[in-house]
C-alpha cells in the first residue's frame, strides 16, 4: 500500500525587478520591429503560463502577423494605396496594441498568483496531503451527532488550551486492523487451496 504523498512545493517567483526587466525586454521586441515580433510576447507568456489559451492567442497573432505581412507585401510600389495596405497596416498595429495590453496583465496576473501561492504554504514543508483511504468498512458508521445550541457564556478566567492531539496512535490501530484483516483473509485463502488438492 502506498500513500498520496507530498505534494509538489511551488517554487518561488523571480524577483520583481528581473519580471520588471523581462517585460521591458519583451515589449520593446515588439514595439521596436513595429509589431513583426509581437508574438515573441506571447510565446514567453504561453510558456511561463502553460495555458492554452496563451498558445491559441500565441497563433492567432503569429496568423495575424503573417497576414499583414502579405497584404503589405502586395502592395505594388513603396506607399501604402489600396485598401488591402492600409488593412495590413491596421491589422499589423492593432495586433501589436492588443498583443502588449494582453501580456502585460496577463504576466502581472500570472506572477501574482504565483506568489501569492508561494507565500501560502508553510514555511520549509510542502503542504500536507490529504490522509489516506482505502475501500474497506468505514471505522464509523453512525451519524453525526449535532448537539443542541448552548447558550454562550463568558468564562470568568481564560480558557487553558488543549494539549494538541495526536492522530498517530488512531492511525497506526487502523493500520493494524486492516493488516488483521488481510492475514485473516490470506489464512481462509491458503486454507481453501490446501483442501483442493
């Protein structure tokens, strides 16, 4: 028998002023190829986030960039004329703006969660798994029991905690039982394989 485990840590987030610096890098890719490159933003944003929508919008802006590039590419002569130029330029711009607001609150969003999670495990250990269980007869079958509201009265010192409780020993009596159980049936099994043969 084995148990869940641990579960996986998560690791801790990069410092502020090196995500600050990636999303400077980033956007500047962009903005300086005058929105060719915008879909490096998404890339690095689908690979931080692993979610596919990230690498669904990663390809609809990399179709979208192409398609500028084509419709600009047709444009006969050096200036932009026709209305298939002015689209690809539209198109070309419009993905790069939609491309940098989408990164930036999507990095912010992603990397605070990420903290957040990170600051809400406990310090050194891993959060705890829950307990195991098996398919055998529940040890308590009866209902719980709810009893009936008391009325609240101030104590007249303060209450003395409780010593805290140890779930090992009920742990260990239901390991027990179940390894009971198990040679109980391994005996009336090697029982009916002697009487067989």
């Amino acid at each position: 028998m084995q148990g869940q485990g641990h579960a996986q840590p998560v690791q801790r987030p990069p410092h502020h002023a090196v995500l600050a610096l990636l999303r400077v890098v980033f956007v500047a890719t962009g903005l300086f190829s005058l929105g060719f490159l915008a879909w490096v933003m998404l890339l690095r944003l689908a690979v931080v986030t692993r979610r596919p929508v990230d690498y669904g919008l990663l390809v609809a802006a990399a179709a979208a960039d192409v398609l500028s590039l084509v419709l600009l590419g047709s444009e006969p002569g050096d200036d932009v004329h026709t209305p298939g130029g002015y689209l690809g330029i539209t198109l070309l711009f419009g993905t790069l703006l939609a491309t940098v607001g989408y990164y930036l609150a999507a990095d912010v969003r992603h990397f605070q969660r990420r903290r957040a999670a990170y600051a809400a495990q406990p310090y050194g250990y891993a959060p705890p798994a829950p307990p195991y269980t098996t398919g055998t007869v529940p040890l308590d079958t009866r209902p719980p029991h709810t009893p009936p509201p008391v009325l609240h009265q101030p104590p007249a010192h303060p209450p003395i905690p409780a010593p805290p409780q140890r779930p090992a020993p009920a742990r260990i009596e239901q390991v027990r039982a179940e390894l009971d159980e198990l040679s109980d049936y391994l005996r009336q099994h090697d029982g009916h394989h002697e009487s067989g043969r």
